[in-house]
C-alpha cells in the first residue's frame, strides 16, 4: 500500500488547478464566507483556556537598543518599553556580534527587572533586624564610617558594573581617598587572562575579535563549555556547517559537555594538566621543525618564569626554550593528560599546518586556576611559535566572562594595583597622568598595591585588631556571599562580628545581603543610563528607558553621594587641586549641578560627563574610545576607535596588525607597540607543569569541579527569578559519572553528602544529565543560593593573577541514609 | 480319528456369549468403520462459503495483499503487516488537514490560539519553551519533529518558523527541567530564607499577543501586526498544521508578503527610505 492517505502532501506540492479542484475552491470559499457568520461558533468545540480568552492588545510599544545584561558576549537586545515597564524583549538585528540571536537568557532578560522581592528602600540592620532607614541617613552612615578610619575601607566592586560606576568608584577610591582597596569580582574570573595578556604582549585584552568565528578553520576549544556559556557565539561558529563550510572543533575538556557533543575532537583530559598538553603542542613544532622561523625572529622574544617565577620572568634563548619543552614528549604528556599519543599528535599537526586557521578560545578552564597565569601564557605562546597569529580566525582568543569585565574592570582598572586607561598604581608615570586628568595634587595617589579579593575579604573576616584589616566594605553589583571560595573561611567569619560593617548595593536579596549591615537598593540594567565593553573590546552604550521601583537608585549616584558627605564633612580627599568637588559637573552656564542630590542627578547625562573624562585615560596605552555621542548611535565600536580624514570614526578588529590597527607603523605588519621588552615584540612564554595544592586522595578520592548552566547567570540573583529559567533549571545537582554511580550505588535524585576538607553539602545524584562527567570527578553548579557550593571550593590562588581555582578540589561523596 | 472336542469347552451359555460378544465386536467394527469413512468424507468435501460469511475481496485488495511467503522465504522477506512501519517520525500518517479544506475560524478560537501560545512563552516574542521531556539534544533530533511540522493523533510539534539553526537548546529550554527531583526534604540549607518564601515571584507583564493586523479597507489584506524577526516562515504559525484559530483562509498561496505587508515598529527601516542622498547633505 503506497501512503495511507489520498491527500496531497500539505504546502509543497505546485497545483494546478483542475476541475475537481476548481470546484472545491469555490465550495470552499462559499463555506468560509458562511462560516464566519456568528452562531456557527456554537457547533466548533474549541478547548477553553484557563483564564478566559481575553488577551490585551499592547499598542504603543517603543524600542530601544541596549546590551544585554547577562554574559560576556555582549549581544545587543531591542526593549520593548510600555508605560514605564519593559513589555518584550528581541534580538537586535542590526547588532554586529548577535545578528538579531540572543540565548534564553537573552530572551528573558526583561524578566530580571520584575522579581517580587525586589529591593525598594535602604535598610541597616539593628540588633540582628532590618530597618528600613532614608537615603540621606544611609549615605551619612556610610561617609561617617568611612571617615573614621578611611584606611580600614574597601571596595568590592563588580564586572557587571558600566563603566561610569566603575570610574566613579576607582576616582573616590584611589584619586580620593588615596585607598587602593578597591577590587571586582572579576579578580575571580579574568585576572589570569589580564596576567597572561600583560605578560606576553605588554598589554592588556585580545588583540582579535568575533570576527575570527567567522574564518576559523579549527576551533580549539581550552577547558570551557562553549555552547552553554557562549551559546550566541557557538552558534556562530557551528551555524557555518549549514552554509557549507567546514569547521572542525576540537574540544579540550575535563568533561563531555553539550559542547563536546557537537565536536569532532573530543579530549578528556586530566584536570590541571592544560599545562603539560601545550608544551607537548610546543615540543612538537619544534621537534617537527614546523614552527614559523620567520615570524618568531621578527616579532617574538622567549620567555622562562626565573627561579624562582616571577610575573615579568627573565629572557631565555631559543635552545633554552627548546630545552624547556623536550621534557613534555608526547608519552610523558599522555601519562600526566590521560591523552592519547594520537590525540596529542593530532593538535600538534593542527597547529604545524600553516594552511588551516586555527582559533583558541578559552574562559573559566584556563583562568579560574593556580597556575592560570602559567597557562594563558602557554596557550598564546603556542600561537606565537606556529605562527597562528593576526589572521582573521588565525589566533588566541580569551573570552571574557562578565558584561563588562573587559570594559568596566580591565579598561578602567578598577583593581587593587591599576589605574584607568592600563596604568598601574605602583608606577610613577601613571599617577602623574592619572593625577594630572583628575586634576589632583601630586601624590595624591597611593603607589603601594591595595588588597585584592581574596586578600580583602580575608582581611574583612580577620579581628580588628590586627593592624592591616578591613572594617568597613562596600559590595557593589556582586554577591561574594556566594561567589568567593572557600565560604567559611572568606565570608562567614564576618558573622556576629560587630566592629565590621559591610554596605551591600544590590537589587534582589541575595546570599550576600544576609550578612549586611546596610542594604542600598539599586536601579539596574535598563532602569539607568549605561556602558558596558564587551568582549571582543566593544564599548556599547544604553539610554535609561524606565524608572526603578521604589527608591531604587543608581549605582554611580551612590558613590558621587557618598563623596559629596565626605566633601561636606571635611575630608581633604573629595577636592581637586582647584578646591572642587571631586565629582564637580557644571551646566552651560558654568554653575555647579548639584548630582549628589537624586533629584538632580538625570538634570544632565552623568554617565556622558564621566566617561568622556575616562575617555582621556584611554589614550595612554591606544584604547581610543570612541566619543558618547557616537556610540550612541551604533551598536559598539571595538577600540582603538580613531577618526579618520573623513571624519568617520574607525574601530579596529585586529590590534598589533598592520593594516587593521591604525597605530601600527607602516612596514611593521606585526607590531607589539606595548612590549614589555620594550622593542614591539610579544613573549613567547616556557611555564612548567606544576601540580595542583590539592589533588585527590584516599580520604578524599574525587575531583570536584564547579561551574554553570545555560539557564542561570552566576548566582541566579536574577535568573533563578526568571520562571521559564528557573523551571528550566530548578535547582543544583551533583553529576557523576556513571560507573562511579553505580559502584556506590547511586540513582538519579538520591541524596548524597559532597564533602571537602573545608565543608560539606547534601545534592541530588544527576548521573549523565547535563553533562557527562569522567571517573573520579564530581560537578555542581553555583547558581543555587540554596546550595553554596562554594563552602567546600578552595582558595588557592594563582600567584600572579591572585585569582582562585574553583575548577579543581578533592572531595567525597556518600550517600545519605533516608 | 474322531474330532476331539476343542480345548476349551462349548458350554450353551458360553456359547452364547461368545456369539453375543462376535456380534457386538463386528457391530463396533461396522460403526467404526462407517465413522471413519464418514469423517474423511466430510473433511474431503468442500464447504460453503456462504457458511463462513466469507465474501472474496476486490480485485484492488487481493492485488495489495502480500502474497504469503514461501518456507524458504521466510528468513529473507520483509513480512507484510510490517511494510507500513515508519522509522522516520515525519512519514507517519498524519491528521493533516486537505490544502483546500474549509478553514473555519472564530474570534474565540483566535483568541484561544493567543493563549495557547503563552503556555510556553513567558510573552509575545520569547521563543517557546519545551513543553515535553528530551532526551536527545542534537539539532537533527529536534528537527525530525519540528523541521516541517507535524500533526500525529491530535499532537501537533509546530514547525520551526526561523530558518535552520543548530543550537536549539540555547534559546529553547525545558519548560519543566529534567533534573531529578529531590527526594528528601533540603536540611542543608545555607541561607535562613525559609522554604516557603521560595522562589519569589515575578510580576514582569509583557507583550502577550501581537496584532490584530489592520484592514484599510474591509476585505484588504491584513498587514502583519509582528516583527518578521524569527518569524520568517508564516506557514508555521498560520499554515496547515498550526493552531486552528490562527490558520489561514488560504493557504495554498505560497507568497505571502505580496499582500500582506510589515506594519509593526520593529520591521519599518531605521532610515527613511526616500529621502535622497542629497537632503541628507542639506540638513
């Protein structure tokens, strides 16, 4: 019997009309025509919804482009806004790095704005309850605090601030209060990346852009699940197999993930050993002869750690380096790796084509480790040897984690050591250029290094009286409450201990509120004005399109307020030389706009005003950014942005290349012009394998490695109040692979006990859900407040970046008995 | 010699009773006999059929019945009643209503479509949540489904209305996620919310239907009341297989955006398109 239905198959088949089928048209029209009269409704049983069936018509929606607030990506969203509340939410098209795709986080991100429990009204906490207090009482407690003792005060800020709340705070902190405690979050997700770019090009952040997604010939893939944390940008790049093209992806990992399930390459490898793999990649181009001569001898220098390691290291020959390398043969490497000679061999050939693009992109894997420094250093060292540099799609990228890491934290230096525009604390020259744009007397700055994250918040939770502790932090944009390492140790102990006082600017309540002594309430994303710098170097500007609930108020507006207390109370930091306010803005006229008053801030564009003041630093090390005015009008410009004879402001793909950067000489065709040797070279690194602090033993046998979802961004402040998200992914889990579960035995939805030596949790088993895990390691997602699993992370630290390794502890598991 | 009588012993009434016992042996010979002969008789004769309610099949039919494979075809033939056993999803028998079937629609049935919608749609433009468990995550799973659409025993996977995209759970996840469900009670919470008080609600009230298009004039074709943006493909949402109340009167017409036109805010051109390059220079 041929099909089991005489009727055409539906929409696709070309008709040609026919007697039959003429008349059955004109029937059909006739029938229609009648059926649209009413009373025909009454025989049609359509299923009634529950609700009823009225759905309002929501006219008069207006649109405007803003980044989006969730990852690194950077991805630009169209908001649909209707009497002061967000309504719909779509991808931008005109939006060069998403082309109108978000993720469902993306998709959902207008949601974020409208949880229940959103925080409307400052609170401090007396005798262990929360108080609802007035703004000019919350402000006048924090400028006291801090006025008592401004040495004993830090700043804990965040990746997910614009860049003008990053630079008000770096400003008040370091060109004010002449305190260098000031550090992001992002201390716990790019440092190592911000160490390795320094140290091997003189610079910071990629050189590249998303454009190499769209050339590349060879993805690799170095420890980071691409296709959950990435997604817009992995559909980019796997997006190109429909068109025809052939990309290969190879995907470097410690468990077999979503990405890897769309990977030609598979590599399993032993955690930590990253580090063996790339220098076995090294050993083999030279062993191979297959390194490109020419291009190390004209543009690179090699690099050893010195003994013992320093950041800046020592320079060595080539035959050192060679020498270096020859101890990570491909059998030494297999047996540290748990690679096979083949797979070892077959990234070697990759990189030895000279023919195929070959791109790496890495995040967390890489960075979130004890030698992350180490590794981002390999990993661009194997690009520089091979010669895989400054071709579009021919390159090391890093991806950055947070909206604005790159743009808030890296470009405005809000770190413990740095200074905007690159410049650095504990260097004569850029205090002078910092102090002479912010118009401050010489020496105003601090040149000693402040506390960075784990530092700091060590020293919160140490006594007070010891004599280099913190009493006083101020958390902006970021819950550590959930975020920092090894929780007991770096936040807990902070609990109960009257002398702290820790000011928490937040939005939701969060694992971080829990402990504060004064809640501010925030305006955020789209309820303000904003500028986030995304990844591939793109600055990318919002308008405020609503107004935040309750007495919400903006980030940036809290730290000009606070100054402007500490100005009124006589502090000598909150004046320029020229006896101003530090945070002096002035009309047209030239009189003083009053923008520590809320209802004056929005009277002119503070956002506009600050960054076009940063803007200054940026040229110090070539980051031009491009004017305000400008980005308002595209979706992001990649700096260095430059205006050319036409008028027309350029941005650059492709630092350090001729041809593309517009600050490379002419004739240089690759040019390192921050060099740390001084001479428009990069450094092609040799770091050793070094094993990790804290490895797997018969107490505890099992690897545990933590991490994300696609459906929760990092603690799941936001997303966890996103139903779609939140059903999607409704809580944490701990994966485990299969033979393990079996041989303890396990099953889906048991109760076990993770333990570490530094706490224990009790999850649900999920064998082989989201990912598949290797025997011996353990997987748990962060995003869950009510499973921190960050009190059993360790807080060892990558000597040079100071950033933890939340990837790699030893833990055990046992079931709970019911 | 005289004949000797025989060994044992004729008495009359041992006689007699052998006499008997003879004829009722030859009797049930006879009868089994006649039994046996009758029964070959009957299988041998044909039966009716009529008796069997048996009517032969139509030409048509006995022609499309498999013939019966022989012994030593047996290892090798594909059986009959499996030939119409689909592996492939899409070629199932489908519901699929006729091309030129009569489309009746009401407003309520519209409406109802509308809200069918949001079920797995958190507002106008979201993309739709998963509504059913996954096991597979590949984009060729979902697409056996959902590449052209199906309606199988009153279930419909609506077709894809974007063009081809291979990483669908990036942007479509689990309406209900398929983490195991914990068993016991949390008694490790880290934080003092209470239980109840999680999780918090959220009061984000968005866009929930775009349209209605508008009509100049009656009987002019409706201009689209939504952004064109992942909605390339009309037929997935008004098309054959779509939800009732939204399905268009005409669905035969392959070239829809000869009459229906884009009038929502997101689809008009950011420039306008006739002003002249010169203008631009005046101003």
């Amino acid at each position: 019997m041929t099909g089991t239905s005489t009727r055409p198959a539906p929409q696709f088949t070309s008709h040609s009309p026919d007697r039959r089928a003429f008349l059955r048209m004109t029937a059909m029209t006739v029938a229609t025509a009648l059926a649209r009269r009413p009373g025909i409704a009454d025989e049609l049983q359509a299923p009634q919804p529950p609700g009823g069936s009225d759905l309002p018509i929501i006219e008069g929606v207006t649109w405007n482009k803003a980044p989006c607030r969730f990852c690194g990506t950077g991805c630009h969203v169209m908001v649909g806004v209707k009497d002061n509340r967000v309504v719909s939410v779509t991808g931008d098209r005109q939006a060069e790095v998403n082309k109108g795709l978000l993720c469902v986080k993306g998709y959902h991100v207008g949601l974020a704005l409208y949880g229940e429990d959103r925080l409307k009204k400052p609170m401090l906490r007396r005798d262990g309850m929360l108080v609802e207090i007035s703004w000019s009482e919350a402000i006048d407690i924090i400028a006291q605090r801090i006025n008592s003792n401004p040495s004993r005060f830090a700043m804990y800020g965040s990746g997910q601030w614009t860049v003008p709340e990053g630079y008000a705070a770096n400003k008040f902190m370091k060109g004010g209060l002449s305190n260098n405690h000031i550090d992001p979050n992002a201390r716990l997700c790019m440092a190592s990346a911000v160490t390795g770019y320094i140290s091997t090009y003189g610079v910071d952040e990629p050189y590249n852009c998303y454009d190499d997604l769209d050339h590349c010939d060879t993805l690799i893939l170095w420890g980071n699940n691409f296709a959950e944390m990435h997604p817009v940008l992995f559909s980019r790049v796997v997006d190109r197999r429909l068109r025809g093209q052939q990309v290969e992806l190879i995907d470097l990992t410690t468990r077999h993930t979503r990405t890897s399930q769309q990977a030609d390459h598979v590599l399993i490898f032993q955690p930590h050993s990253d580090l063996a793999i790339a220098n076995c990649i090294s050993h083999q181009l030279i062993e191979r002869n297959a390194w490109d001569r020419e291009f190390v001898e004209r543009f690179c220098h090699f690099r050893g750690p010195g003994e013992p390691p320093t950041l800046k290291g020592e320079p060595i020959t080539f035959e050192q380096f060679r020498d270096f390398v020859a101890q990570y043969t491909i059998e030494k490497t297999a047996q540290i790796s748990g690679l096979s000679a083949e797979q070892l061999a077959m990234l070697g050939d990759r990189f030895a084509d000279r023919s195929r693009k070959v791109l790496s992109l890495w995040c967390m894997g890489m960075n979130q480790h004890t030698q992350g420094t180490a590794i981002n250093n390999l990993v661009h060292a194997i690009h520089l040897l091979s010669g895989h540099f400054g071709r579009p799609g021919d390159g090391p990228q890093s991806l950055t984690g947070q909206p604005s890491a790159c743009g808030t934290v890296r470009e405005v230096g809000t770190l413990a050591h740095a200074l905007p525009g690159d410049l650095r604390v504990d260097d004569e020259k850029g205090r002078r250029i910092a102090e002479d744009i912010w118009r401050l007397p010489e020496g105003r700055i601090n040149p000693t290094p402040g506390y960075h994250a784990v530092l700091m918040w060590e020293k919160f939770c140490s006594p007070s009286v010891a004599a280099d502790a913190i009493d006083t932090l101020w958390v902006q944009v970021t819950n550590p409450g959930q975020t920092l390492p090894n929780l007991h140790k770096l936040f807990r102990g902070i609990k109960g201990n009257k002398d702290k006082f820790l000011i928490v600017s937040d939005v939701y309540p969060t694992a971080t509120t829990e402990l504060a002594d004064l809640i501010l309430p925030s305006a955020m994303w789209v309820e303000k004005n904003g500028i986030y710098g995304n990844s591939e170097r793109r600055t990318q500007q919002w308008f405020r399109m609503i107004t935040p609930p309750g007495e919400a108020r903006d980030d940036c507006w809290q730290t000009i307020a606070v100054a402007h207390r500490l100005f009124e109370l006589g502090h000598p930091g909150m004046k320029t030389k020229d006896e101003r306010f530090l945070f002096y803005q002035a009309n047209e006229a030239g009189e003083e706009i009053p923008i520590w008053n809320w209802e004056r801030y929005y009277e002119i564009n503070v956002d506009e005003r600050l960054y076009e003041e940063y803007r200054a630093f940026s040229r110090a090390k070539h980051k031009d950014l491009a004017p305000y005015q400008v980005l308002v009008k595209t979706r992001g410009l990649r700096w260095p942005v430059v205006q050319g004879e036409d008028g027309e402001w350029h941005e650059t793909n492709y630092r350090f290349v001729e041809g593309h950067d517009p600050y490379v000489a002419p004739g240089k065709t690759v040019q390192f012009y921050h060099s740390v040797t001084g001479d428009d070279r990069a450094l092609i690194w040799f770091r050793p394998y070094v094993p990790p602090p804290e490895t797997p033993d018969e107490e505890y046998p099992f690897w545990l490695d933590t991490g994300r979802v696609l459906e929760h961004w990092h603690t799941g402040t936001l997303t966890m109040r996103i139903p779609t998200l939140r059903k999607a992914m409704p809580h944490a889990y701990v994966e485990i692979n299969r033979e393990d579960a079996k041989r303890l035995d396990l099953r889906d939805g048991d109760l076990v006990r993770v333990e570490t030596r530094r706490g224990s949790m009790e999850l649900t088993v999920w064998i082989d859900g989201r990912a598949n895990c290797s025997s011996g390691h353990l997987f748990v997602p962060f995003f869950d407040q009510r499973k921190l699993i960050n009190e059993l992370t360790l807080d060892a630290h990558c000597p040079f970046s100071k950033q933890p390794d939340y990837k790699k502890c030893a833990a055990r598991i046992m079931k709970v008995p019911s | 010699m005289t004949m000797d009588r025989p060994p044992f012993s004729h008495s009359p009434a041992s006689k007699l009773s052998s006499r008997w016992g003879t004829v009722l042996g030859s009797l049930a010979c006879g009868l089994g006999l006649a039994g046996f002969l009758t029964g070959i008789n009957q299988q041998t004769a044909p039966r009716d059929r009529q008796s069997l309610n048996w009517t032969k099949p139509s030409e048509e039919t006995l022609g499309a019945l498999a013939p019966a494979p022989t012994y030593d075809q047996i290892d090798s033939r594909i059986y009959g009643f499996n030939r119409d056993w689909r592996s492939d999803l899409s070629r199932l028998r489908q519901d699929n209503p006729g091309l030129l079937d009569p489309v009746i629609r009401t407003p309520e049935m519209k409406a109802q479509a509308l809200q069918d919608r949001l079920r797995t749609r958190a507002f106008d433009t979201a993309p739709p949540a998963v509504p059913h468990p996954v096991d597979q995550r590949t984009a060729e799973s979902c697409l056996a489904c959902h590449g052209n659409g199906m309606t199988i025993a009153g279930k419909t996977a609506t077709r894809m209305s974007h063009p081809l995209l291979t990483n669908c759970t990036q942007c479509h996840v689990e309406q209900a996620g398929s983490v195991p469900q914990v068993l016991a009670a949390h008694t490790n919470l880290s934080n003092n919310a209470p239980e109840a008080a999680w999780p918090p609600g959220n009061r984000f009230d968005g866009v929930k239907r775009a349209g209605p298009g508008t009509r100049l004039l009656p009987g002019l074709p409706p201009t689209i009341p939504h952004t064109l943006h992942m909605r390339d493909d009309c037929m997935s949402c008004h098309g054959l297989i779509a939800r009732p109340g939204i399905r268009t009167t005409h669905p035969w017409l392959q070239n829809c955006r000869q009459c229906h036109v884009a009038n929502d805010d997101l689809e008009r051109p950011a420039v306008s398109i006739f002003a002249r390059k010169t203008d631009a220079a005046q101003r």
